[in-house]
C-alpha cells in the first residue's frame, strides 16, 4: 500500500512579492514558480493540532490533495468527517502516546470514507449517533483500497462498516459498542457489505453485536479476538472465505456461516459460546467447509450442521478438532448426510452427539478414527486402535433428542438408571445414532492449556471441611463446667400443705376409658401407692401427672398446673420408670447429662453418688450394671434437683429380693425426709412398707381410696415361691408343674417360681416331692393377687 | 425455650448421631468416589476437573444427589424413632423440659452430625481435586448446596421419625422417600413431559417442585454461572431469574428446610402418646 508512504517534502509557500523592476520581477517569478509547483506525484505532509498549523481535520482537508499525509496531534476533533480525497489520516506518533479523539458527538457516523486509497490510522473514535437504521458508526469505508487500522472506536454503534469497499484490510483496531444497549440492540463490530478480498486481521472486538460478513467473496479473517457479543463472525454469501487463528470467546453463538462456499477454518480457538443457540461452529446450507485443527471448548454445541453440504457432489470435513467439555459436541438435523468426521478429539462432552428432533440415519455421515473420551472398548493387539466400534445408542440422549425439555434432568441419577436399564435390557436398547468403526484409543496432546491452580487452596479447603468434621466430635464430647450453667437456686417457697392434687382426672385412649373421674390429694410426706392390675391406669396416671399424655381434669403438683406449667412441674418431680433405659453412656456421664439439664452443681452428684452407693461404679458403662444398680442410678438422677414429689412406676419389678428390700429401704429413708412419694406396686411389702394410702384402679369399678388398714382387708394374699432344685431337674419340674395346673415359671437365676395362694405353697411342695423332684431351698414372698 | 437447655440436648444428639455408622459409610463413600471421580477425570487431560464441566463434573454431581440425601433421611429417621423405641425418650421427656427444646435440641444435634458427614465427605474429595488444583471457591459453593440439600433430607427424615415408632420404620420409610426423590419423581416427571409437552416454564416447575433437582440446579450454576446446559427449562430459569437464580433456589431449600422441620415439629409436639 503505497498510500503509507510519506516523503520529507515540506511545502514552501511565497510570502511576499516586490517589485524592483520587470527583470527582476519575471526573474523571481520564475524562480518562484519553479520552487512552489511539486512534482505531480509527491504527497504533501500537513500537520493538525491544536496549535495549529492546522487546527481541525477538515481544514486539513480542504487544502489536501490525494495521496497527501494528513498528521493529527493529541487533542479531541469534533464533527462528522468526510473523507472525500485519497489521503492518509494518521495520529502523531508522539513520546506521550496520545492518541487524538475523534468524537461525533452522539450525532451521526463519525468518519466516512468515501474515495478509494484512504487510510486512517490510530485514532480514537467515538460517540457515533444511535440510530440503527441509519447506520451510525465509527468509521464508514465507501470505497475500496482503504486501510483502517490501528484505531480504538468506543461508544460506537457500529465500529467499522465496511460497504462496497473491495480489497480493504482492517487491522489491529479495538472496537466496542456503546454500553448502554443491550447486545441485539448494540450496532456490529465490524460490518462487510458486498467487499470482496477484504482482510480482517488482528483485531480485538468486544461487547458488540456481530462481525457480520454479507455478500463479500474471498474474505480473510485471521487472528481476531473476539469476545462477549452475539455471533461471533457471521459469513452470509461469503464464498471462498479463509478464517484462521481466532480467538472467540463468550459469545452467543461463535462462527456461523450460511449459503457460502468453500469456507475453510483453521486453528480457531471457540470457548463460552453459550448463547440459546450457543454453537461453536455452525453450517446452514453451505458447501465445500472444511474445518481443521480447531478447538471447541465449553459451547452449549460444538458443531451445528443444517443443510450442510448443501449439494449432493460437495463436502463437509471436520478434521483433527478438539471438541471437548461442550453440552452437545455435535448437532445435526435429520437430514443432513456426506459430513465426515476423522480424526477428531471428542473429550468429556455430556453428549458427543444428536440428531436434532430425532431419527436420521446412522450411516447418513463418516466417522473415522476419532478419540471418544466415553469409549469403553479395548486395544488389545496395541494398534492405537479400537477392537470394537464406538457406538453412540444412549437411551436417556436419545429421549432427550425427542423431546430437549428433558435436557433438565440431566446429571440425575434417575437418568443413569435409564441408561442403566436400557444397557442391561436390549429389549428396550435404543438405535444406535452413528458409529466409528475405528476409534482411537490414545489420547492426542490436547493444546490446552490448563486451569490448574496453586494446589495450596484446596489444601486448605479440604483442611477446613476435614477440620470442620472433627469439630464436630469436640462439640460432642467437650464436657461443660455445670457450675456456671446452675440454675438460679430456687426461693424458699412455703411447703404447701398438699404437694399433689388430682382433681376429676379422666383419660381416655379412643373409646377405652382408662381413668374416670379420679379424685385425691397427697400432702408433704406422705406416700400413695396405685395399687391395680396391668392396665388398670397406674402408669397412665403418673405420665399424665407428669404432663406426658393429655388428659380431662386437673392435676396439680407443688402448686403448678401440669397441663399449663408441665416443665416447671417436671422440675418438681422425680421420676423413677419400670425400668429406665438410659443412653450407652458411663455413670458418670449419664448423671452429668441429667445434671446439666437440671441445673445442678457437680456437687450435689457427689452427694447423690455416695448416697446411692455407686462410689465404686462411676466409671463403669451404664449398660455394665445390675439391675439393682440401674434403679439406684435412676432414683439418682430422680433426686437430682431435690424434687419435693417423687413418682415411682414399679421401680422394684425387675430386681431380686436383696436389691428389692434395698430398694424400698432408701425410698422410705426419703419418705422421712417428707418427700411426697406417688409409687405404683404389685407387692404387697412394698405397699405396706412405705404406703400411707393406697388408690385401688380398676378398669371395671371406680377408683378406690383406702387406708392401710381397708386395703389389707381387701387384698388377698398371694405368694411367689421361688424353688432350688437338683442339678438337671428345674425344667421337667416346670412342665410338670404346669401341666399339673401350677403357674409356674423359669427365672434368670437358676430357679423355679410358683405363683399362687398363700394357702396352697405347702401343697405345691409336697407334689413336687412325692413326683421325685429334690428341692434344696426355697424363698417365700407375698404378693397381691391383682398382678 | 432456654438456649442452654436446647444445646445440652444437641450435644447430646450430636454424641449419638456421630455413632451412627450409617453416616459415616456415607460420609466416606461419598468422599472416595469422589476421590476417585476428580483423579480420573482430571489426569488424563490434566485439565482441573471442576473448572471443565463435563461427565466428570456431571458424576459428582449425581454422587451428591445419590448420597446426600441418604445421609440427611437416615440420621433424621432415626432421631426420634429410635429413642422412642428405646424407651429413652419417655425418660428424656419426663425430665423439666419442654418438647420444642427436645425437638429442636435433637434438630441442631442431627444437623450438626449431617454437616459433619457431608464435611469429611467434601474434605476427602477436596483432597482428590487439590493435586490437580480446582477452584476453591466453587468447591465452597458446592459444599454450600450440599448442606443445604442434606438439611432438607434431614427435615424430611425428622418428619418420618416423629410419625413412626420404630426405628426400622423409619429407616425403611426413609429409604422409599429418597427412592422417591430421586428416581421415581423423575420418571414421573419424565413420563409428565413425553405426554403433556409442557412449556418451559412448566417444565421448570415440575423440575424444582424435587428439592434435589433445586439442589442439582444449584449446583450447576454453582459449577458455570448458567443453567443453559439444561436446555430450555435452564434457559428459562436464567431469562426469569437472572443474576437472582442462586437466592431463588436457596430460598426453596431454605423453604423446604423451614417447612419439614416445622412439620416435624409439630408432629412431635402434637402427638397424644409419648
């Protein structure tokens, strides 16, 4: 391009005429003449700035001629310029690296082109109008040979509209639209419009709408980026057309020619397309393409082929491309047929490839020797080569090629179950979409780089969530210091004269009355036993006592409603159950919990310890102890807060004679100290040895309150008579005796029980010695016969 | 409801969930088979796996939906039914306490463990991805899904508990509920659209009605800043929701944790028997 030439000429211009005289005169204007007429191919050299000599762009202009320099200095130019002689419009080179601005105002295209041979060159250019349908733009070409390069164009509709403009080139320019617009609104980067051979190189376009290719043979666009608009080249007409060594870059869609000919790409790098129709590559009705040694990287669709190769004699060939970590590497509608595809790295897409909408057949396209990141086959002669073909039949991408809404269950599992069942039941196994006969098995040099990161923050990532796991173990097993969680301790209230108080008590279980209409009161110090058969109401009436079943009536303990004051009345009670289960916890522990939640010192378990008389069994599992231990444990952690109520639910029943007596001996030691004691019994010792007064339930009758003295009349003795026989007699005694009639039963210890009336013990010994039976001992207890 | 009496119960609850060797089978399966999935995926291409979203990054997104949710259901299961099947619930409430500060006591204490479980889980896999390097941040951000889909389990599974009064009830109940969520509501789904055809926008409905698949969207946008892989109900979440597609799908994990705990809540409180 001969129009960047410049030459050191400087004009010289005659200042002043005299006149000594005709020779002189016609001598001088002859030399003058010769000495300001240039030769007629020489380019003048005019400087703007704002100092002038010139000191706008269009004065410049004006006095210019074709092939003229035009040198523009730092300063902002305003105005629509016209270019309308064959100049070279050139910013200054100056130490500062200022470039001079030319600003349109928000007013029409900022510079226009309209001759051929102009170049302009490193300008900044913005503030073109806004109208689309009048084009604005940064630069506007007209006419043909024009060089435009090396400019910023910013806050441009359009950047550079290239119209009718053959064999320009467009080079290293930055070019951004106006931010304000939304990207279909923004103007096109760069716009080609019936300009054949243009060249497009080097430039860098970002947040525009579209490079936009439109009836321009012979194009050549090579090592552009371009980034974050909609299309990122779009050829339409553009036959013959080379695009290479690009990058693109978060657009909508990356390179999409249509009704072209003999489109060739090479060495593009496509990535974050991603758009709603976000293909790296895609074809409508095109012939002759040939795409090479590509990559396509993280697209909604690698490769998108419609009507491609359009005529039956041409071709389609995808060749040693990398297309990897798209959603769909290739889109092919139905009819699409003659697309061959060799050679080709398809690495971790989620779908290697569909038929859009389905159907289509699998022989309609080649493929050969490509590397199928999913291929499940062997090598086993070692050839590089596959021993089987890689066949695409997926169920769930086949279903999803019906219908794409379901494209929103993928990466479920419930998708990998079709497939699973699909691949294990061939019945349902789907037609395969392609096959590649020969896949290889090695993977090639992915030029990739990598997005490796320091491993140092993952470390400490992982660190934390590992650390965040074991912190878990120290809030679970950090034990708290009891003292400061002490509950305030409570005010000496006055000892109401009666600490229970049940007043017209009925429970129900559906249409099953349990407890009707119960009335009594209990004051300080005193003991109540329930005395009744199972299911009489005895453990119903201490859970509603402690506000653990709704119920009709009133129940009031130490002055608090249960049914409006239930935890403060479970403060005030403690509460021995049948049998307590407690957590797999040590002693220790388990009085510590409780403790914790009743809010009281570390001394008070001491006392409670040694009282109870497990000093020695602290530190053993709860699980580990006896029978008799476990209820002691469990009237421990009754007494915790020093309840004013005790309630016992037959805390005796599971334990031996010795534990047993031990047992009531410490709960009347508390009677003594006026705890008000509710306990429901099936022995008569227990009854009599701690009971001030006894409620008789029965489901049948209406509950019934007695003293001692009633009670004893109306309770018939009965014994259990626990029996030591002869080694190896204790089972056949049992079945005899139950075949005789007897309740009889084996226990845990090692002996024979009879339950039966007091009168009838003897009997049942001496049948038992007249059958040959050897009994070494036995133990007599009294027991009621409502059991 | 005094604080300190809820956290001695969650301590409590803690102590016995972290023996609950189920989660830790999770835990830890979880955490090698995404081990496993980060080393394969990455070594072959040396690319970091979360940082390129394909199959690999898809198979540990399914490995979270399959297992945690087995985590949250099956420690939740067990909280209350299992003491009640003990006996030790009738003890625990007895004691001068009321039952929001046992439910919620026992809530915090399950929770705790879960997100322990899904923290070792994470830490294991977090480890796999390290020496190929991996994106922290997103990791967290997964992490931070992960909690809130094993929360939401974990309500569902306390609901469970606090209807039935056997542990291995609720165990199997459990276990037909994760079944449910996450195969058979997405067959539904699947048969739903094939007959019904529905628009995006009713696709999208019938898609984040499945806490898992809220959690699975989450996920992604997590993992990529868009839905769009989803096809044109993801689009559609991204055209509607835009830039407040992540708050949205917290929002519904929050909503579901607030619902299935409160559920739970009130079953437990309401109910006649202990």
């Amino acid at each position: 391009m001969k129009l960047r030439d410049s030459r050191s000429f400087r004009p010289l211009r005659a200042s002043f005429l005299s006149y000594k005289g005709l020779k002189v005169l016609w001598v001088l204007l002859l030399l003058g003449a010769l000495l300001t007429v240039r030769p007629v191919s020489a380019a003048a050299h005019l400087v703007v700035s704002p100092q002038g000599p010139y000191r706008t762009i269009e004065e410049a202009l004006r006095v210019a001629h074709d092939g003229d320099f035009i040198e523009v200095y730092g300063g902002t130019y305003h105005g629509n310029l016209v270019i309308d002689k064959a100049v070279t419009l050139a910013a200054a080179q100056t130490t500062e690296g200022e470039r001079p601005v030319l600003d349109a105002g928000g007013v029409g295209t900022v510079v226009k082109v309209n001759v051929p041979h102009v170049t302009v060159r490193g300008f900044e250019i913005r503030n073109s109008g806004s109208e689309p349908d009048q084009d604005h733009a940064g630069i506007t070409v007209n006419a043909p040979f024009a060089v435009i390069e090396q400019n910023r164009l910013d806050e441009v509709l359009f950047g550079i509209f290239v119209a009718q403009a053959a064999d320009s080139v467009v080079r290293d320019n930055e070019i951004t639209s106006q931010a304000r617009f939304e990207t279909g609104r923004k103007g096109d980067a760069i716009r080609l419009w019936y300009s054949p051979r243009v060249l497009v190189e080097n430039n860098h376009v970002y947040q525009a709408r579209d490079l936009v290719l439109w009836y321009s043979e012979g194009v050549h666009l090579v090592n552009n980026l371009i980034e974050d608009g909609r299309y990122g080249v779009h050829l339409m007409y553009c036959d013959n057309s080379l695009i290479e060594n690009n990058r693109l870059l978060n657009n909508s869609v990356g390179i999409y020619a249509m009704y072209s000919r003999q489109v060739e790409l090479r060495n593009n790098d496509l990535r974050g397309q991603r758009g709603p129709s976000g293909y790296a590559l895609g074809f409508k009705d095109t012939d002759a393409v040939l795409a090479q040694a590509n990559l396509l990287i993280d697209n909604r669709g690698g490769i998108f082929l419609d009507g491609t190769p359009f005529t039956p004699n041409s071709f389609a060939r995808f060749e040693n491309n990398i297309i990897a970590f798209n959603d769909i590497a290739v889109t092919i509608m139905p009819a699409v047929k003659g697309v061959e595809f060799s050679n080709n790295v398809f690495w971790e897409n989620v779908e290697q490839m569909t038929v859009h909408g389905g159907g289509g057949k699998p022989t309609a396209n080649m493929w050969q020797g490509n590397y199928w990141s999913d291929y499940d086959g062997l090598d086993a002669d070692g050839d590089g080569v596959g021993d089987t073909p890689y066949i695409s039949e997926k169920f769930f991408e086949n279903m999803t090629d019906r219908e794409p809404l379901l494209r929103a269950l993928l990466y479920s599992p419930s998708a990998q179950a079709i497939e699973f069942a699909a691949a294990s039941f061939p019945i349902v196994k789907p037609q395969p979409k392609f096959s590649d006969p020969q896949p290889q098995v090695n993977l090639p040099a992915l030029p990739i780089e990598s997005t490796r990161r320091s491993a140092g923050g993952m470390i400490l990532t992982a660190a934390f969530l590992l650390a965040l796991a074991c912190g878990a173990f120290f809030i679970a097993y950090r034990e708290k210091t009891m003292e400061n969680k002490l509950a305030a301790p409570r005010d000496a209230e006055p000892v109401s004269p009666v600490q229970v108080s049940v007043r017209n008590v009925t429970k129900s279980y559906g249409k099953t009355a349990v407890l009707q209409d119960l009335s009594f009161e209990l004051g300080a110090g005193r003991a109540l036993a329930l005395w009744g058969a199972n299911g009489a109401g005895k453990t119903t009436l201490i859970q509603a006592m402690l506000g653990l079943v709704p119920f009709e009536g009133t129940i009031v303990i130490a002055d608090q409603p249960v049914k409006s004051k239930g935890k403060q009345v479970r403060g005030r009670i403690g509460y021995v159950p049948q049998q307590v289960m407690f957590y797999d916890w040590s002693v220790q522990s388990t009085l510590q919990f409780y403790a914790r939640l009743k809010r009281v010192s570390a001394a008070r378990i001491e006392t409670l310890v040694e009282q109870m008389g497990l000093t020695t069994h602290r530190a053993k599992a709860v699980s580990a102890l006896s029978g008799g231990l476990r209820q002691r444990l469990a009237l421990a952690l009754a007494l915790l807060s020093d309840p004013p109520v005790l309630l016992l639910d037959e805390p005796t029943a599971n334990l031996d004679t010795q534990a047993r007596a031990d047992y009531v001996k410490l709960v009347g030691d508390l009677k003594q100290q006026d705890k008000t004691i509710v306990f429901a019994s099936h022995r008569l010792e227990e009854v009599e040895a701690l009971a001030d007064e006894i409620l008789w339930l029965d489901s049948n009758k209406s509950p019934r309150h007695l003293n001692l003295e009633e009670w004893r009349a109306q309770v018939a003795p009965m014994v259990e008579l626990t029996l030591w026989l002869a080694n190896g007699q204790r089972e056949r005694a049992n079945d005899f005796l139950n075949a005789a009639g007897w309740q009889s039963h084996l226990n845990g210890h090692g002996t024979i029980v009879i339950r039966t009336r007091a009168e009838q013990k003897l009997k049942a010994l001496r049948t038992l010695a007249s059958n040959g039976f050897i009994v070494d001992d036995f133990q007599v207890e009294r027991q009621s016969e409502v059991e | 409801m005094e604080a300190g009496l809820v956290m001695t119960i969650a301590q409590r609850e803690l102590r016995e969930a972290l023996r609950n060797k189920w989660l830790w089978f999770y835990a830890l399966g979880f955490g090698a088979l995404a081990f496993g999935l980060a080393q394969a995926g990455m070594s072959a291409a040396g690319y970091a796996g979360l940082g390129g979203f394909g199959r690999t990054a898809a198979s540990l997104i399914n490995a979270l939906l399959l297992f945690v949710p087995l985590i949250g259901l099956t420690v939740g299961a067990g909280v209350i039914a299992s003491e009640r099947e003990r006996g030790t619930l009738l003890y625990l409430l007895a004691q001068p306490l009321n039952r929001a500060e046992i439910f919620f006591g026992k809530a915090i204490g399950a929770a705790l463990a879960v997100i322990a479980g899904v923290a070792l889980g994470f830490g294991i896999a977090g480890i796999g991805l390290a020496t190929d390097g991996g994106d922290p941040t997103v990791f967290l951000a997964l992490f931070g899904w992960a909690v809130l889909l094993a929360l939401v389990s974990l309500g569902i599974g306390l609901v469970i508990s606090a209807l039935t009064s056997k542990a291995s009830t609720a165990t199997g109940a459990a276990l037909i509920v994760w079944l449910v969520f996450v195969f058979i509501g997405d067959l539904g789904v699947i048969g739903a659209t094939m007959t019904f055809r529905p628009p995006p926008m009713g696709m999208l409905t019938l898609v984040l009605i499945n806490p898992l698949q809220v959690f699975k969207l989450g996920a992604i946008y997590s993992l990529r800043a868009t839905l769009d892989t989803l096809g044109a109900a993801g689009q559609f979440a991204m055209h509607e929701f835009g830039a407040w597609l992540p708050f949205v799908l917290a929002a519904l994990l929050l909503g579901w944790i607030a619902a299935s705990f409160g559920l739970a809540y009130l079953s437990f409180a309401k109910r006649s028997t202990v």
